[in-house]
C-alpha cells in the first residue's frame, strides 16, 4: 500500500494560520522598527513571504527569517519544508 503524502510530508499548510500566525505574532514585532513582512503563499510543503520596509534592507533581515520566522514557523507547522523570501 502506498503512503499518503500526509505521512510522507506531514499535513497541507493552510495560508489562512500562516496569515494568523503571521499578524499575531510575527508583524508587530517587524512594524515597532520600521518594517512588515507579508504572506505571499503556501506551494507544496513551501511558505513564501516579503519582508518590506526597514526590514527588506536590514542587515539583520537573515536573522530575522532564519531564527524568527522560521524556527516559529516549523514549530507551528511541522511538515513544512523551505521558508522563500520573495524579492521585489
């Protein structure tokens, strides 16, 4: 018998609870120094974002992907696979 995907990859990543999770936790912290980071969309296991603002030129922004966003992301979301930045 087969695997389904969701054991093989974990279960869809609904954008509605990246959204939430993303203006709950993650904005207010960006928009209190000058920057934003917006939801673009969930493609397989990916979740893709737009940092904006003081946050786009940062030099920390990598940081801000990497130990922030990301580490809360797959804490929350399990089966996800690569946290994409999207440029202008």
């Amino acid at each position: 018998m087969a695997a389904s995907d969701d054991t093989v990859s974990g279960p869809a990543i609904d954008p509605a609870a990246v959204q939430e999770l993303l203006d709950e936790m993650v904005r207010p912290a960006l928009q209190a120094d000058g920057g934003d980071i917006f939801f673009i969309k969930v493609e397989g296991p990916d979740i893709y974002v737009k940092l904006v603002g003081s946050c786009s030129t940062c030099p920390s922004s990598i940081m801000t992907m990497k130990m922030g966003v990301e580490a809360l992301f797959r804490e929350e979301f399990p089966g996800m696979g690569q946290l994409i930045q999207v440029e202008s």
